[in-house]
C-alpha cells in the first residue's frame, strides 16, 4: 500500500506509468478500493493509465493499492501521480 491520500483532502484522478515491466500478472488495478482508480490496466514498460473518479473525500489517510489481477507481483516498478483538491477556511489559526 501507499499512504498517499490523507486526511481532508478529496482525491479526483490517479495517474499511473509503468517503468519496468510489473512481471507474472496479467493485468493490475489501482484504488483505495478495488479498481476505482483503474482496473485492466496494462503491465507493459510504458503502458499508462488516468484513473477519474468522482471526487471522494477521505477523512483519515488512506492508503493506495495496486492490485495484480492473474497472479501476483514479483518485480517492476509503477509511477503514480495522485491529483487532490485540499480545502482551508477562511479563518487563521
């Protein structure tokens, strides 16, 4: 798992590349939960994902999770990029 979504923030679109072949799968997914950010999503060097969802607001961290969908993970590397909208009053503490 990332940690990459925390609290008070409201997550919208994951993006995901990958930079070496992720090895013995034949597909993964991407999300908090299963797929939500992308599921059949290609294993392939270079092969590359933009993951919209509604925007969701997450109250405690949570984290990401790539899932191997045919197997399981046993080598390579994934980029993510995690686009979040963070809100703020407009009061000073």
């Amino acid at each position: 798992p990332f940690p990459l979504l925390s609290a008070s923030r409201a997550s919208h679109t994951i993006q995901t590349k990958v930079k070496s072949s992720t090895l013995a799968v034949n597909r993964q997914e991407c999300g908090a939960s299963a797929g939500k950010f992308g599921s059949g999503i290609g294993i392939a060097l270079d092969s590359t994902n933009i993951g919209v969802a509604t925007p969701t607001p997450y109250f405690s961290d949570t984290n990401i999770i790539l899932t191997p969908a045919g197997g399981n993970f046993s080598g390579g590397a994934v980029n993510l990029t995690l686009h979040y909208m963070s809100f703020r009053g407009n009061w000073n503490f």
